[in-house]
C-alpha cells in the first residue's frame, strides 16, 4: 500500500427529533453573534422552527439548482449587508451549495442541517454555474464545520424525490470506488456506504414515515460523500455535472438516471472495485446488485423525461471528454461515451 489519504475535519452530529436543539449547540461553539440563514421559501415552517432562539440576522431564500454566479454573489452581498458572522443552510444540495458560495469568498463557517440525502454537506467541493457552464471546484473555506443529521426531517421527503436523492448519495459511493486520486480508506468508507444505502432506500420507498430505514439511508448517504471528497470527482459526476449545467436537469435525477451506465462502462475494467459493490449489494455482480436495488425503488430511468432534448447527446460529447479523468478504469471515447449518453437519454437497461 502506498498513498496519502486526507481526513476533512468536520464534527458530524446526529440527532433525531433533536435538530433544533443541535443547532443552537452548534451555533454556540462557533460563537455566532450574526446568523445567516439559508434555506428556500418552501422551507421557511420548517426554518422558523429550527431557528427559533438564534442570533439570525437574515434569511436568505433565494436558493436556485446549480447555483447560478448571479444568485451566489447576491447572496455574499446580503451577507456582508446583514454583518453576518456564520451561515445556517437548510434544505437540500441546493442550500447547501449557496452557502458554500457565500463561504468560498467570505470564509464564513456553516453549520450544514440537510433535509435530503444530498452529501454536498460532507465534502469540500463546491459548484457554479454560468450560463450553461457549470463549474467545480475544492476549497477548504466551503467545507461546513457541523453538520446536523436528523432524520425526522426526512420524514415528509416524497417518495420519488427520496428515492432519486438516494440514489445520488449512492453515486458518489460508488464513483469513489474509482475516482481520480481514491485509495483503500476511500472505497472502505464507500463500500459500507452502498451497503447501508442498500438496505435503507427500499425501507424508505416502503415506508418513508419509518425512522429506521431513513436513518440508515442517511448514514450511507454520509459515509459516500466522505468517501466521495477523499476519492475526488470520477466520471459518473463530470457526466452529471455538464448534463446539468448545460440543460439545467433536475441534480439528483440526472445522477440517478446515469448512474447504471457508468457502472456498466467502468465494472470490467475495475475487477475489486466491482467485487466490493457486489459484495455491498449482496449480489454476485455489481451491475446485478445495482439493477435489483433501482427495481425494488422505481428509480428514474431516462433523461429525456426530464428535459434533455435528443441532440443534446452529440452536444455534451466533447466537453465531458474534456473533463472526463484520465485514469478513468475504462478509457472514454467518443463512441463509447455517445453509446453511454444515447442508452441513458432513451432509458435502455445497460448490460
């Protein structure tokens, strides 16, 4: 064995039925005076409960997919407006990642408290949008300092939103299993992830008001995006990331919808990679495993059911070669990827 493997210092705190309280535990360690909230009007009932007692300075509700640059520099200017001395997302990848902008050029701290099983909470990566280019980056500044798990607020999730949230989460367990710089603690980390991702997402589409099954979903959900920021970004979410910048697709559908494709490109030419999932699943194969999982929940097949038009596929070919890694476990081309991207926009089962 040889590599270096970089633990992100975050203090991850899971609380059922506790959230409020775990907040405002959180919010006094940091010493916050000025809160900046940032949560999207659908979720204001719940951001007054979950605030109710803190210094808030400022809600901020203009929470946009993707993060346009438009919508993150006028949430910096009401935060350096309202003097605001730490950030409170709440809500899903959307929140999460205003306030990462917001925290990218101010270096304001966030107590991250997701409602979805997101993961951008759990990693240092941040993303833009502009125009149709969506943009990633790393950055210290944007990795929040607490992170506030409760399940209970998964809850209310509909089923079809749940189901694609955790299929995303399993996502990034998965691509971390090959992603550009992932190491032995990576896909450890990754394979208890799927594991737990696994178990959970039938529990939740079965029962979503079953606390159980949405807390071991929500720990999955954890665990791959820990995996994830270590692993770095593989080709399933370079994929995702054009897909979605240049069409504007729903993010957690798209991720839910490709990610059988890439699994079929990469498992041949991943041999331990594949037997881990596998093993995860409780399935002889990954693709099996994965295939079983996505029937059991009635995941999102096809792009084109959610906006992609057909001649997008010859469009996003070139720039997700350009940034698709080099140490992919299959090599991308153009025609394997045009097959991958025609298979995922039509909905066909990949083999």
């Amino acid at each position: 064995m040889r590599f270096a493997h970089e633990t992100l210092p975050q203090r991850v705190v899971f609380a059922p039925h506790e959230a409020a309280r775990a907040i405002g535990d959180e919010v006094a360690r940091l010493g916050a005076a000025r809160i900046m909230v940032v949560a999207a009007p659908s979720s204001a009932p719940l951001t007054d409960v979950l605030t109710d007692g803190l210094p808030v300075a400022h809600v901020h509700d203009e929470v946009v997919m993707h993060v346009p640059v438009e919508v993150a520099e006028r949430a910096r200017e009401a935060a350096e407006k309202c003097s605001a001395d730490a950030l409170v997302s709440i809500g899903g990848g959307s929140a999460t990642g205003l306030a990462k902008a917001v925290a990218l050029t101010t270096g304001l701290p966030i107590v991250a408290v997701p409602t979805t099983y997101a993961g951008s909470e759990a990693t240092n990566v941040w993303g833009l949008t502009r125009g149709t280019t969506k943009t990633t980056g790393v950055d210290a500044r944007v990795l929040p300092r607490a992170v506030v798990y409760d399940a209970s607020l998964m809850l209310t999730l509909p089923a079809e939103l749940a189901v694609a949230s955790g299929l995303n989460a399993l996502a990034h367990g998965i691509d971390a299993m090959w992603g550009p710089r992932a190491d032995a603690i990576d896909r450890v980390l990754a394979g208890e992830a799927i594991r737990g991702l696994g178990q959970g997402l039938p529990e939740v589409k079965a029962d979503l008001g079953r606390l159980e099954g949405v807390e071991q979903t929500l720990y999955g959900a954890y665990l791959a995006a820990v995996a994830f920021a270590s692993a770095g970004s593989g080709l399933h979410h370079k994929i995702c990331h054009v897909l979605g910048g240049m069409f504007d697709l729903p993010h957690a559908q798209t991720h839910a919808v490709v990610l059988p494709h890439v699994l079929a490109l990469n498992a041949a030419n991943a041999p331990e990679a594949e037997r881990r999932i596998a093993e995860a699943f409780g399935s002889p194969s990954a693709i099996e495993g994965l295939a079983a999982l996505r029937a059991r929940v009635d995941a999102p097949s096809a792009l084109k059911d959610y906006g992609m038009p057909e001649d997008g596929i010859a469009e996003a070919v070139e720039p997700i070669l350009a940034a698709a890694p080099a140490n992919n476990p299959t090599p991308v081309t153009p025609d394997n990827l045009t097959a991958l991207l025609r298979a995922a926009w039509e909905g066909d089962v990949p083999r």
